[in-house]
C-alpha cells in the first residue's frame, strides 16, 4: 500500500509538469515560428508586452505608401536594379544582399563611399538630394535588414522585394 501511495503522490506532483512539456511538443513547430519573428519580449506588472518582426514590416510598408509614385516627383534616382529573386539563396540572404545593394548606391549618390549608411543617407536628405518620406522609408527597410531573423518565410521575401523595387532603384 506504502507504494502505491507513493506513486499517486508522485504523480500529483509531475502531471502538471508532464503536461506542459507534452503540450509544448504538440505546439513546438508553431512555438518556433512564434519565437523566430519574436522581436522584444516584456513581462512585468503592468501584463505582458512584446513586438513581432511582422508589425515591424507593417510599419515600414506603412511608410512605403507615403512615397509619392512618380520619379519625376522624387529626388531618389539611385540607379536601376531588378531586385529579382534568387532560388539559390535563403530568404535572409537575398534581403541582405539587396540591402547592401541599397547601401552601395546610397553611398555613391552621398559621393563618400567611407561614410556609414546612416551618415550617407542623412547627408542625401540634408542635401535635397531625397525626400524625406523616401528618408524614412529607406531607414525603416535598413532597420528591417539589420533585424532579420534566422528563419524568414518567403512571404518577407516578396513584401522586401516590393518595398525596394517601391524605391526606383
């Protein structure tokens, strides 16, 4: 009888655990995506907060349909590039080489190509050179690239795509 009692107190003490590790694993793929795109994470009194990678992409597409469509409207005139999609890249790796595509042609328009991207981009906007909805726009897609998480799906990809093509460059 000893032993049974102790494997019913035994019990009553590991389900809840057990259940929660079971629940989790049920769950892990979808944890996984939720904690990929998890950007910032608050837990306090005031309740929990946090901010997800796709309100980030929001924002920016956001300020992507301020950018006023006519180039002749715009003093952003980088230069031409097709922004296409290569099947031999990860998501991540074809934002990012878009991106430092963007900074190399923000660079050569600041005609400094020492100057960090920010530097380049404020002076372009300082100068008249861009706009400043296209100044914000270029920040937010900058700010975007640098916060990448590992695994990106490839809706990101063509949401990217259509902001940098967005730029006429």
């Amino acid at each position: 009888m000893e032993i049974l009692d102790f494997i019913i107190k035994l019990l009553d003490v590991i389900i809840w655990p057990l259940t929660l590790l079971i629940i989790l694993g049920f769950f892990k793929s979808e944890l996984k995506n939720f904690f990929a795109h998890l950007k910032s994470f608050q837990a306090n009194k005031d309740g929990v907060k946090f901010e997800a990678f796709e309100n980030k992409v929001q924002q920016a597409k956001n300020l992507f349909t301020k950018i006023p469509k006519a180039k002749s409207d715009r003093g952003l005139e980088i230069g031409t590039s097709s922004y296409n999609i290569s099947n031999a890249m990860s998501n991540k790796a074809q934002i990012l080489e878009w991106n430092e595509e963007l900074i190399n042609k923000i660079k050569n328009k600041a005609g400094d190509s020492t100057l960090m991207s920010r530097a380049a981009l404020e002076k372009l906007n300082k100068t008249g050179q861009i706009n400043f909805s296209d100044y914000k726009a270029i920040s937010a897609l900058l700010d975007l690239a640098a916060e990448l998480p590992t695994h990106l799906d490839s809706k990101y990809l063509k949401e990217f795509q259509k902001m940098y093509k967005s730029l006429n460059i």
